[in-house]
C-alpha cells in the first residue's frame, strides 16, 4: 500500500496540505439549483473537492426499513412526510450526475460522490470521478469493495463504526484486488459527536498501523476540531457542508456554512505548513532576528588601557553583533589594549 495518494495531478500525504472535501451530500434537497449554489460557495471557500451521495430508493433502503420508518418526529425543522418520501426527493437521478460533474467541470472543482451499489459504482465511473468514496456503512460491504477495488482509482474509506480488525480487513480485501493506492478516514459516525467521544489520537494510531494517508471526516459543529486533526497530519479533511444550516433536510444543522469552510480551507494549509520538521532550524529570518534581539559583551563604565577586566566590568547588552554574552567568563583577567567609555561593545580588537 502506498504511503501517497493521488487525486487528479495532486499527491497527499500525511503532514501534506490537506485536501479538503465539502460534502454536500444530500443538502442539495433534490434542488439543481440548490446544489449549484452550494458548488459555488465551496469554490469561493476554497475546497477542492464538492462530494455528493449516489443512491436511490432501491438501493439504499430496504422495504422493511420504509414500513418501519414511516415518519421522523424528532425534528419538524428537518424532516418531512414518511422516509421514502424523503429519499424520493433527496436522491440524484442519473442526468443529474452528469449535470453536476459538467457545472464543477466549469468550476475547476473536483466532482466526487459516494456510491451505494455497483449501479452507481458504474455511474460515477462514467462521471469519471478522480477517486472512489466509501461510506463508514459499508466498511463491511465486501461485495461493493470487491466490485470497486479494481477500477484503478484511489479509494478513500471512512472508518465509523468500524473496529480496528473490520479496517484491517477491508484495507487487506482491496489491496487484494489491485487497489493500490488508499487512504483511511477517521470517523466518529454521530451527529454530531461528544468531544470525549472524537477520540483524535486515532490519527496518529492509524498513521503507525497502516502507513497510508489517513484523513478526518468530520461531523463536529464548527471548524475547530477538523483543523486540530491537521496538527496531527490528517491530509484529507471532509466536512458536510451547506449555505444555510437553517434549511431542511437530514444534514445542514451539523454541517458547515461558507464562513466556517472558509475557515477551514485556509487554516488548515497554514496549520500544515507550519508543521515543518523535527529537525531543529533557525530559519534566516531568526538569523536576522538574533543580532538584533540577542546580546553582546559591553563594559559597564569607563575604563583605561592596561586595565584587567573582572566580572563587575562587564555586563550584557543588546544588539548582538558583538561578543556573545557565553563568552564573558573568557574575558575576565584579560587587559586592555585601549581606553574605553562606558557602555561600548567588547571586541577582541580592545583585550590580550
């Protein structure tokens, strides 16, 4: 398995400049019109990626799951009429891919979507999507994994739910099957999740398990924790998104708004290339920093050639282009050459 990942002419890594993914998923409420504003907005923000979700009523839901969901109660603002009603409106019909992908085309932003069956596997193979997207739902699909494994696309895999074991697993059966290069989400499949539940640490666990690109899939309200898991070396951050939490639907409540993505496409870059190394570098604006924030040896009052300098002589002094304050103790029982005023810098030119 590889340690990089490449999307489109871009490769990420652990530590790289974080591909952020604005998933839009079903936000879009079954409106073109919609979706385009919200692709849109996520260019503005600076996404490279606009992620949407590819099922339909057949292929999602089974009609045991219909008959006993027959309406969400818990919030009048985001859900309407039985479950079936709702996946009906919600779902992207096969022209609408197409539509989609030719509108991010013209927006020099990555089309991307998540599929939930091998007929949509085919479709956004069609659409030409730069990887594959799997749902943490499906970690334990083998026949979806095994169906797209071998289509020569990156897969990016999110882990919710998932056992450490189920991941092993599902890494082993696509590598298995040609796959060569994946990359792993950390995921927490609540929405939104306790902070004590988020667990970040699994970043960097995965990291020394698996040595892919690992990245963070985010269902946290605000920007702060998706741009904490950059510190840790996410390289792919994907958060739902929308132009207002305040429209119904399943997901706009937890997602992110054009100011909080904005937020998080620029900071999250900063964050990673502050990053640097573990090697210990004074940077050449430091250098120059130094001599003017550091001290040298100056002599405390005025003194007269032949004088022997002691320790009262001498004190320490910005700037520091002269004699460094560690090398005082050289100094002591040393003559001097010349007369000298009070405050003047040490030079090797004035003692012997």
């Amino acid at each position: 398995m590889s340690s990089i990942i490449k999307i489109g002419k871009k490769e990420f890594y652990n530590f790289s400049k974080p591909y952020v993914i604005a998933e839009i998923g079903a936000n879009h409420n079954g409106d073109m019109n919609l979706a385009k504003q919200m692709i849109d907005a996520a260019v503005n923000c600076g996404a490279d990626a606009v992620k949407f979700q590819s099922w339909t009523p057949k292929t999602l839901i089974a009609k045991e799951e219909y008959d006993r969901n027959q309406k969400y109660d818990d919030s009048p603002k985001k859900h309407f009429g039985s479950l079936k009603e709702m996946v009906e409106k919600y779902y992207l019909r096969e022209e609408q891919h197409y539509e989609l992908k030719a509108y991010c085309d013209t927006k020099k932003v990555d089309f991307c979507s998540t599929p939930f069956s091998e007929y949509e596997v085919d479709l956004l193979e069609k659409c030409q999507v730069p990887f594959f997207k799997v749902a943490s739902m499906d970690i334990n699909n083998f026949q979806l994994l095994n169906y797209l494994a071998d289509r020569g696309k990156p897969v990016i895999l999110s882990t919710g739910m998932a056992t450490l074991s189920e991941v092993d697993r599902a890494l082993e059966l696509l590598a298995k099957k040609g796959c060569k290069e994946m990359a792993l989400l950390h995921c927490i499949s609540i929405y939104p999740p306790a902070y004590e539940d988020i667990n970040l640490n699994n970043i960097t666990m995965m990291q020394k398990t698996f040595g892919i690109p690992i990245g963070f899939s985010d269902h946290t309200i605000g920007f702060s924790i998706p741009l904490a898991s950059v510190a840790l070396g996410s390289c792919i951050i994907e958060k739902h998104f929308t132009t207002d939490k305040n429209l119904p639907g399943w997901d706009h409540e937890i997602s992110a708004d054009p100011h909080e993505m904005e937020i998080i496409c620029r900071e999250s870059a900063n964050i990673a290339k502050s990053m640097g190394t573990f090697v210990k570098v004074v940077s050449k604006a430091e250098q120059e920093k130094k001599m003017k924030f550091r001290r040298s040896a100056v002599f405390t009052k005025n003194l007269k050639s032949g004088h022997v300098l002691t320790i009262d002589d001498l004190t320490s002094k910005r700037p520091g282009t002269g004699i460094s304050p560690d090398l005082i103790d050289q100094l002591i029982g040393r003559k001097l050459t010349v007369d000298i005023e009070e405050d003047m810098l040490v030079k090797w030119d004035y003692i012997k």
